[in-house]
C-alpha cells in the first residue's frame, strides 16, 4: 500500500510541489510544499517503513521453516535456500541503486517507482500462490522468554568468559 501511494505521489500533480515552468537566469527556485503534501509523503513513507519492519525479520525465518531438520536431504536443501536468499537480497539492492536509479534518471520518478511497485504486487501474487504449500510451525512459548534468556547467556559469557570446545557448538542450538 505504501508503494502505490508512493508512486501515485510522483505522478500525481497536486500530490507534489508545482514544478519550476520558466527559464530564467539564474533558474527560479520551486515552490516549497504544502503542509498536506508533505503530511500525504511522510505518511507513505511511515507505511513503508512499517511494512518493512514487519516482513524483514520474518521472510528467513519463514522460509527456513519449510525445510525439515530431521530430513538430511532438506538441511542441505535450506542451506542452498538461505545462499539464494541472500543472492537474492544483494541482487535487489544492486539492482535498486543501478538500474531504478537510471530509470528514474531517463523515464521519470513515476516510473522509479512504479516499476518496484509492480514488482512488489507480483510477489505477492506469487506468494499468494503457494498457500496451501507452505508448513507452518506453530509458535512455542514466549519471545519474550526467549529473548531475555539470550539477553542474560550473553552477559554472563561476557563477564566469565567462555571456552567452546567445538566451534559446531556455537551454531547449533542444543
């Protein structure tokens, strides 16, 4: 949702400051924006940044639940996940600092956005798609427990010291 309100903000004339129409020397300065322009922009951007505080963290975790540990043909299969995952990851970021920048440069900030846009409705689609395929593992216990064990292990490793006899130990969770 955040995306297409950010890509109907570049193409949508009253959503953005006029633009500079005369050619003068020096250059006349644009018109600053409006309160509700810049309240409609830094709405779109709360909504992305929410959106992306909420999947990030779940999206790996998530995909390595499809995978069985018990399966010793699935441990390699979600190694490889996790590889093309993060393949994954890198390319888009390239790609977003090369390619939607030219973009953006040649065909214009409607574009810019509206191609991630595009693809990021695609990707839901496709998530849509596998639903009935997924596993899902249900949640066990608190979080919060959780992570105020991991909290307290790590201070008290700090404060004592630890000595790990296999560095195996330090990847797998007992």
């Amino acid at each position: 949702q955040g995306m297409v309100l950010l890509t109907l903000s570049a193409s949508i004339n009253s959503l953005r400051p006029p633009t500079c129409t005369r050619s003068t020397v020096p250059p006349c300065s644009p018109a600053p924006a409006s309160d509700e322009q810049t309240l409609f922009l830094y709405s779109t951007l709360a909504l992305i940044a929410l959106g992306t505080g909420g999947i990030k963290p779940c999206v790996s975790s998530f995909g390595a639940d499809q995978f069985d540990e018990d399966d010793e043909k699935e441990v390699q299969r979600k190694y490889a996940f996790f590889n093309w995952f993060f393949f994954a990851i890198n390319m888009g970021a390239l790609l977003g600092i090369t390619l939607l920048v030219y973009i953006q440069e040649e065909k214009g900030w409607t574009w810019g956005f509206g191609v991630p846009t595009a693809t990021m409705v695609g990707s839901i689609f496709v998530l849509a798609a596998g639903f009935r395929y997924y596993r899902y593992k249900k949640p066990m216990g608190s979080p919060f427990t959780r992570f105020l064990q991991v909290i307290v292990a790590s201070l008290m490793n700090h404060f004592r010291g630890v000595d790990v006899g296999s560095e195996y130990d330090l990847y797998e969770v007992k």
